[in-house]
C-alpha cells in the first residue's frame, strides 16, 4: 500500500508565521513582565487576577504567583464544589447516560460555594493588595488591578485533567466545565491585560494587544490548526502512516482531525518564539472576519463546518449507527442544530463499502426489534437489515441526521461534518471496548431520530453522488 507517486509532505505540526512584532515573554520573564506593569501603571496597592481555564496546572501558576513577591494571595480553589455537589448542581444538563448530555446553561461563578463572592470582597476591602486565582476567577472579582488570563486548548487540558482526577468524566468537561468557561472567556476580552499559554509545561505570555494582533492576522488568510489524532476501537492508520507520513505506532487511530476549531488550536511563530492560540478564541474574537456576516449572524459563535480524514485500513467497519437530527438536538440537548455529515472517499480497496439505510421489507420498528434480540444473541445480519454498497475512489455520500449508517473497513474518507455532536451506536459487531467491556448502544435513544424515509433505496437514489452527464 506504499505510495510510490510522492514523498509524504503533510506537515504536523503547522504554525502561522506572523509578520508583525509581538513580543512572547518565556516563563523566566512572567513574572518580572507583571511586576514591571503594575508598578509602572499603578500608584495603588494592586489586586491581581489570575483567571484559570478547567484544566489548567495550577501548581505552574503557583510558582509564577510566588515569584511577584506580593505575600497576600488567595487560591480560590478552597471554595469550589466538590465534583459530586458540581453534578448534583448541574444533573439537569449532565444527566445519567454515560457519554451524552445537554449544554449547560449557567455561569462559571456557579462552581464555587454561596457567598464565595461575598468572601473576595470583604478580604478585598481589608487589603486590596492581593493575588487571586481560580478558574473563572473574574467572574468573582468586579475589579482588578491586573487581570491575566491562563489559557489552555482543548487537548492539552483534558488530558491533564482525565490524568489529575479519575472522576471527571469527557462528557462532563463538554457539556458543562469548558463550555460555561467558554461563555464566561468570549465576555472578557475587554479586561484581559495578559494571556499566559498554558497549554504545555513551557509557559509563554503575550499582552492583550498583542495576542488580538495574532487573531487578526491569522484570520486575514488561509491557516492550518494542528491536526489531532483520536484513537477509535475500530481504526486501522495505515494509511495515515504510509501516506502522510505519520509515526508508526501500535494505537488504532480513525481520526485526524483537521479542522474543528472548536477543540483545536492554532500555532502563531516568530523568529524567537511560539504560542498556542485555542480555535475558540479566534471565532470569539474576530468572528465576522472568519465567518463572514452571513454565517456568523446565522449561527453565531460556531464553525459550522469540521474536516477529518477517517482512516480504516488494517482496522474494521465503524459502528452502525445515526445521528441526531436538530429537532432531537433542540428539544434534549439544549442545541439549536442537526449533526449531518459526508463521506468523500480518498482510497478504497476491494473491501471498501458504505452501509447505509433501513432495506425496504423493515420499517423502523423492525429494525429496533432485531438489534435488542442481537444485543442479547450476539449476532446480527446487517446487510439483511441494511443496505451495503461498494464504493469507489472519489465517491461522495451525504448522511443527513437520522440516517443508519456505517463507514465500512479498508478505506479512507475526507469526512465533513456540520455541527457534529454526538453518536447514537446501534450494532458493534460485537466488539469490547478498551476497559474489556461492551459498548454503549443507545436504540432507545437512535429510533426517537431514525427517519423511516431514508431507507436503503431512497438513501442509495439521493445520497450518492452521481457521474455528471451533459446530455
């Protein structure tokens, strides 16, 4: 399967170059940066804030905030929930299945116990020189001397966090933790004065001015984010290896995701330094110049397009499974959109194939009734129930929400999603997952969007594309 046409040149690890001077101060400097600043603008005592992205290794902060030699100083992580009260507080959106909740709606300000602020301002009116840290520690405080964001991405901090505490879950960190930081960080912008990059154990920091300069030129052309790996029971990433060029490793990497900016980042350079810039924050803040009017006044803060590739060789058939449709997503997710993507195929073998749509002789009922007697059995005919077609390079399939589908083995795809928020997994061919266990299959949940009208043959007429003819 080796490519003989072309060396590998996909680039990893991609970084826009900027051409204006920002300044990146390393982490020996922080503190002598901060320092320089309050003394030099200030004639007050000052009140320092350190506000803290979920995530985020506070022991590093800690150690910045010794270096400032101001002795005052208040960790307000003494004043969070603890995690059993945090979803106890927030069950109604975390709710009780395994891997799928609804966006929260609240502030960060909620995650700390009542009268937390109360508590802030009557050590503020004692003293008002003093260094306060917290996630979402803003939110707290009405006024700063000095208010320094410490960032992190998204990967960068759900590792660190799922590596510190066994309890929290992804699902949560989606649903709850990183989406109200998400809402309380857009809002800000206006009283940041410093953005520490937090996202790997060598800290750096720019200056608010600064940092907005990097947004505004990376969105004033063509950028890459930093691809991601995600490792999937069924991938192969052979492909992955043999044709881009990526490391050979024993992991069953599906997914390469190119483009979510939501969960990735991009990397700014210049000649001495770099940092890391969340994808969030460039949608936050120059919206229009990314989006354009059009999409962002339709759909707001979001990237409604996500491109990853799906590699499948040497691994084996994704689950089947459907999507919700944004009527499921607006009445149980507290999400205004349908996830709905497409399949354009890159490279196929001869095992290549796409199931896709309920066969005509069942209706949806059917269908259901059949996989909770496999769930039981152990086995289940899919192309019986299914429709299973070959597919050829260059194919393209739309799966609109509510489709049942499967992405089939030895093959690779360009995936392009809109909105993707979730899976509903129906048939796993049996397969355990990483803990030695079965995986979640929702059919309760997959037939409340299932829709009756994408069956096999509509699916196979309307959902394929077809060779243009002139004539």
């Amino acid at each position: 399967m080796k490519s003989t046409e072309r060396t590998p040149n996909y680039d990893f690890a991609p970084a826009v170059f900027v051409q204006q001077e920002v300044r990146i101060y390393d982490r020996k400097e922080i503190a002598k940066v901060i320092n320089s600043f309050y003394s030099a603008n200030l004639n007050i005592k000052p009140t320092i804030v350190f506000d803290l992205h979920p995530g985020v290794n506070v022991k590093q902060i800690k150690k910045i905030i010794g270096e400032l030699g101001i002795k005052k100083q208040m960790d307000l992580s003494q004043f969070r929930l603890s995690d059993s009260e945090m979803e106890m507080k927030f069950i109604t959106y975390l709710t009780n299945h395994p891997n799928n909740g609804k966006f929260s709606v609240g502030e960060v300000g909620e995650f700390y116990k009542d009268g937390t602020k109360e508590i802030i301002a009557d050590k503020l009116n004692e003293d008002n020189s003093l260094v306060i840290s917290g996630v979402g520690a803003a939110a707290l405080v009405e006024t700063a001397s000095l208010l320094i964001l410490v960032n992190s991405t998204f990967d960068a901090a759900t590792e660190y966090l799922q590596d510190t505490n066994e309890y929290l879950s992804e699902k949560r960190l989606k649903y709850l933790d990183f989406h109200l930081y998400d809402l309380h960080k857009r809002y800000l912008w206006e009283r940041i004065d410093f953005v520490i990059d937090a996202s790997t154990a060598d800290l750096r920091m720019m200056n608010k001015e600064h940092y907005l300069k990097c947004i505004t030129e990376i969105t004033s052309k063509p950028f890459r984010t930093v691809p991601l790996f995600q490792e999937n029971i069924w991938g192969g990433g052979l492909w992955f290896q043999e044709v881009l060029g990526s490391a050979k490793t024993d992991k069953k990497y599906s997914f390469l995701v190119s483009a979510i900016l939501e969960e990735q980042y991009v990397t700014i350079s210049n000649k001495e330094s770099s940092f890391n810039i969340p994808g969030k924050d460039i949608i936050a803040l120059e919206p229009l110049r990314l989006l354009g009017e059009r999409i962002f006044f339709t759909y707001g803060y979001r990237s409604p397009i996500h491109l990853l590739l799906v590699d499948t060789i040497g691994g084996a058939n994704s689950s089947l499974q459907v999507h919700p449709t944004a009527s499921y997503n607006q009445d149980y997710m507290n999400y205004p959109y349908g996830h709905h993507e497409g399949y354009y195929i890159v490279k196929t073998t001869a095992d290549s194939s796409v199931y896709l749509g309920i066969d005509e002789k069942y209706n949806v009922d059917d269908f259901i009734e059949a996989l909770k007697k496999a769930k039981n059995t152990g086995e289940f005919a899919a192309e019986e129930y299914v429709g299973h077609h070959a597919l050829k390079q260059y194919d393209y399939i739309y799966l609109p929400g509510g489709v049942v589908h499967a992405f089939g083995k030895e093959t690779v795809c360009l995936e392009i999603d809109s909105f993707s928020t979730t899976t509903f997994k129906l048939w796993d061919w049996g397969r355990l997952g990483s803990d030695g266990k079965p995986r979640q299959i929702d059919l309760d949940l997959g037939s409340m969007v299932i829709q009756p009208k994408f069956s096999s043959k509509w699916s196979q007429a309307n959902l394929f594309s077809r060779e243009f003819s002139p004539e």
